[in-house]
C-alpha cells in the first residue's frame, strides 16, 4: 500500500496549489506486528518533509515586504537573493531571502527584521539545551538524532556550546512574582563537589538549594552555582525568593548542614534566624547506622545479645536526635561502645570490612558530626506535629537531585568552573519550569512530602 501525503496551504484568497510531502509504502501484511505504522524513520522524513515546505512558503511571503531605505527613504528593489541555513529541530531547512538595493541611492538593505547571525531556532536550542540539563551531552546529542531529524544536534560540542549559551542567558531574565504574597518561606542550602579539571584544583565546591513556601500554597524553586563562579549564590538566593513571593513581612526559615560559610551567605541573603540543621542530613546517617547494624554478626549468644542492644540504642539515638534531645545522644553512643568489644575478631563477607568495623567508624562520623552541628538541632517532632518542614522536601537531597545526577563523580566527568556552572543554571530551569515555555516540570504541591527518613521513631 501507499499514501501521498499533501500540503494545502489556505492563504487570505483561499486555497493554493498543493505540495507532495512523500510517499509512504506500508506492507499491508500485519502478520509481522513490526508492519503496524509508521517508522520512526518515515516519521523523521515526513516531519523534515513539511518543515521544508511551510518554511518555503513563509520565506517567499517574507520576501514579498520591501524595506524603506534607511539612508534616504527611497524606495528598494531586489538585487540578489541569499540563501540562509538554519538548524531547526526539524531538520536543517534553508531560507531563501532577498537583499534590496535602493533605486535612489544605491545602498544595499537587507530583508525586514530578519536576524542577522541567525543559525539555529530558539526552540531547537531549548530541546537542545533541556536534553542536556538531563543526560552527558553525547548521550542528548544521540538521543535527539534517535528521535528527531535534527542535523545540528549530531555534534556533542555544538550542544555543549548552545546548552552554556542559554545558561548565560538565563541569569538576566526577569523573575516573574506571583500574585499572592507568602507569609512564610523555608531555604535550604547544602554543598557538594565535582571534578574539576581546572588547573590545579581537583574539586570545584558547587551551593545548592532550594526555596519553599507552605506546603499546598505554591511554589518551590531551586537553585545552585558553582563557588567562585560568575554567577552570585546571594543574587540567585533572592532572585528565587522573589519568584515565590517573598515580601518584607515574609517570614524565612533556613536550613543547611554546611559550613559556616553557608550559613553567612544565609544570613547575607536577609534569613534573620540561625539556620536549622537539615533533618535530611540527620536522616541519612542514622539509615547508614541502622543497615550496618542489621548486618552485626549473631553467631554466639553473647554477640546476639549485644547486637540487640545495639539495635535498641541506634533506635533511641534517632528518637532522641528527633525530639531535640540531641545532648543525651552521647549516653546511646557510650552505650554502643561498651558493648563492642564483642565484636572483636568478627570477619566480613567476601574479604570486605567486617560490620562492627564499620559501625564503629560511622559511630565515630557521627559523634563528630554531632557535637560540631549541635547549636543548629531543633525539636524536629514538635516542629513537624506542628506542620512544619523538618529539612528539604525533595527527598534525595538537593544536591544529589540537581548535581550528583548529571555530574556525578563516578562518572568520570571533569568539569570546568563555567561549564558546570552554566548547565546547573539550565538544569534548575528545566527543574523549576522556567526554561521556555511549556516544557518544564514544575515542582507541584502534590510532591511536597516530608524526607522519608524524617517519619518519627
Ligand atoms: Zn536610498
């Protein structure tokens, strides 16, 4: 079997004559299931088929408008046509447009507001960009050939190049308020590394974070930048703010788990309150302690009796951390340290580090962390029986969310001060829904649960 697929174009004196796009052939046997439809490939050309076609009818409607000469007024007349290749997501299309000669004066014009140093489509650049804000730009540039017939796409580089360009453009964008003010907005800043292959610098330190107001009544946005970067952490602090309502009378509660260098840019950015330990953090290494200790060994009574024990006091540890009782947490560490030495001698399976050795050192970690991070422990019960946020409400962690993701260390990427900054900005866009029009996936209320390990003990 076979179609023609045709193009009528209806301009102001009606219908025009036609264009064939292509034919299709189909084998009209579907005892193969993989006869059913169209082919991606007969997909691409039809697509690429009507681009060419609608751009060439809207080229020789442009070419019809004659400019006015700028030097004297007079009137223009063609004098050559050019032609113009653009990379459109569609395919690679080429607009043939005239240049203009003025009859009275002999200066040359171009056509009416065409753009001068264009190569590519707005839209190809966002698909471009927002497919690169989400996978290494090899893996985007063969994804958008796999699907679309994109020329410009093909080349990891050009990707790179356009996805940083929309980064740079996206810091001067205005921010758009919403109506209703909040009364209350909660900010949580954390920090995390990635290669860097600037010289002399193994890590570059990247700020991440996000901004909330009440759960249910709008919105969340959020945010990073590179350490030492073009891009101002304050800036972007309260550029997101501003984007989900913030006024003078807003209330702002911080949290973070960092540095005090965190908590003065916190301070810098107008957060009146000392910032709260994210819970999140808290959360975490109470979950790496319990899975060490499910793994204690149990073969003898006398072990088996002080894994119990030690299961019992990880609990209360994690009740007492939870209810702000976080200077009593020492007594439940003391209590696991007496009962380790019965532990000695235990082996790990398969050559790998016995549990207990492990338990001790995160028992270590942990202690540290503790007493370096006390003043910033709240009563995290009462504050969520109140209906309040205990730490960052995207469950993984901003900075495994926006950073570790894309530019994970284990991935080998090395990355520069500006690249990296650059694509975080395009990829908060792409999370935040602000990157174009319509294609982003805004965080909606309906995501907006407390972090799983926050759930009380
Ligand atoms: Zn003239």
């Amino acid at each position: 079997m076979a179609w023609i697929v045709r193009l009528v174009k209806i301009g102001a004196d009606g219908e025009e004559p036609f264009a064939d796009i292509m034919k299709i052939n189909r084998p009209d046997d579907l005892g193969d299931i993989a006869n059913l439809g169209l082919t991606v490939a007969d997909a691409k050309r039809l697509l690429a088929g009507l681009q060419q076609e609608i751009v060439a009818a809207q080229a020789k409607d442009h070419a019809v408008r004659r400019p006015d000469c700028r030097s004297c007024g007079g009137v223009c007349h063609v004098k050559d046509y050019r032609d113009h290749a653009v990379a459109t997501h569609f395919g690679q299309v080429t607009v043939r447009l005239p240049r203009f000669r003025c009859a009275g004066c002999g200066e040359i014009e171009a056509g009416i507001g065409w753009p001068s140093h264009c190569r590519s489509t707005p839209e190809l650049d966002q698909l471009q960009a927002h497919f690169s804000a989400l996978m290494p730009y090899r893996v985007a540039a063969d994804v958008l050939k796999q699907v679309f017939p994109v020329d410009a796409g093909k080349d990891p580089e050009t990707l790179r190049r356009h996805t940083l360009k929309i980064g740079e453009a996206l810091r001067n964008e205005a921010v758009v308020r919403p109506e209703t003010a909040a009364p209350a907005i909660d900010v949580t800043l954390d920090s995390t590394f990635i290669r860097s292959c600037e010289d002399g610098e193994r890590h570059l330190e990247v700020r991440v974070g996000n901004v909330e107001t009440e759960s249910g009544s709008g919105g969340r946005q959020v945010f990073g930048a590179v350490a030492k970067s073009d891009t101002d952490i304050k800036v972007l602090i309260g550029r997101s703010l501003d984007a989900v309502g913030r006024t003078e009378d807003t209330v702002l509660t911080a949290f973070t788990d960092g540095c005090s260098g965190l908590r003065r840019i916190l301070a810098d950015t107008g957060v009146a309150e000392a910032p709260i330990l994210d819970w999140f953090h808290i959360g975490m290494r109470l979950q790496h302690l319990k899975q060490i200790t499910s793994g204690l060994s149990a073969d003898d009574p006398a072990r088996a009796a002080a894994k119990a024990v030690i299961v019992e006091e990880v609990e209360r540890l994690h009740w007492r951390l939870w209810n702000g009782k976080a200077k009593d947490a020492q007594i439940s560490i003391d209590r696991i340290g007496a009962v380790m030495y019965h532990f000695q001698g235990e082996t790990g399976a398969r050559k790998s580090i016995a549990p207990s050795r492990k338990l001790w050192t995160a028992l270590h970690a942990l202690d540290g962390y503790l007493s370096g991070q006390s003043d910033w422990l709240v009563n995290y019960a009462e504050r969520h029986r109140a209906g309040l946020r205990v730490g960052t409400a995207i469950t993984e962690g901003t900075a495994n969310f926006l950073v570790n993701r894309r530019m994970d260390k284990s991935q080998q990427m090395r990355w520069s001060r500006r690249g990296a900054n650059l694509l975080l900005q395009v990829r908060c866009a792409v999370y935040n829904g602000t990157l174009g029009s319509g294609f982003g996936q805004k965080f909606h209320p309906a995501n907006d649960t407390h972090p799983q390990a926050a759930i009380a003990a």
